[in-house]
C-alpha cells in the first residue's frame, strides 16, 4: 500500500489534466461543429430567400408577359377579321368584274 499511494499521487492529476483537456476539446469540437451548422443553416436561409425573391419576380415577369401576349392576341384576331373582310370584298369586287368583262364580250 505505501507504493501504491506515490503512484496514485503521481498518476491522478495526470489523468484529471488529460481529461479535462479531452473535455476542453470536445467542447470546442461541438462548438465550432455548431457554429458550423448555424453558418451552413444561414447561408442556405439567405440562399432560399434569394431564390424565394426571384420566383417572385419571375411570377410577375410572368404575368405581365401574360397580359401583353392577350392583349396581341385580341389584336392579331382583330386584324385578322379585318383581313378577312377585306379579302371578301375583293373576292366580290373581283366576281363583279370577272362577270363585267364577260358581258363585255359577250356584247361584241
């Protein structure tokens, strides 16, 4: 027993200073792991924020193009029945005259 005290002595302080050395650095592991996770957690905020931001956007580019491209559209069809009527009356006029050239020769 009296060389088991020294040795006690000798080796205690030992391992509480290795342990409590293992702890320090466990903490600070956790520590800088947390750190690291709340860093990554506000970069992929600020990222989806970002991205929230132009889906934004995007959505009233969208609906603006939308409400242009109806508008054209209500245009090109009014156009269109225009050219439609148009080309109808040339069609007519153009009957009319086939039809005037053929009196014409039929009266020679």
């Amino acid at each position: 027993m009296d060389n088991l005290n020294p040795l006690l002595i000798a080796i205690v302080p030992a391992l509480l200073t290795y342990l409590g050395t293992k702890y320090k650095s466990q903490s600070e592991r956790e520590q800088y792991a947390s750190s690291a996770w709340k860093q990554l957690y506000d970069e992929t905020k600020e990222r989806m924020d970002d991205l929230q931001s132009q889906v934004e956007m995007l959505s009233e580019q969208i609906t603006e193009m939308k409400a242009v491209h109806a508008k054209e559209v209500k245009q090109l069809e009014q156009q269109n029945a225009e050219l439609r009527e148009e080309n109808r009356q040339l069609r007519v006029e153009n009957g009319n005259l086939k039809n005037q050239l053929i009196e014409k020769e039929r009266g020679k």
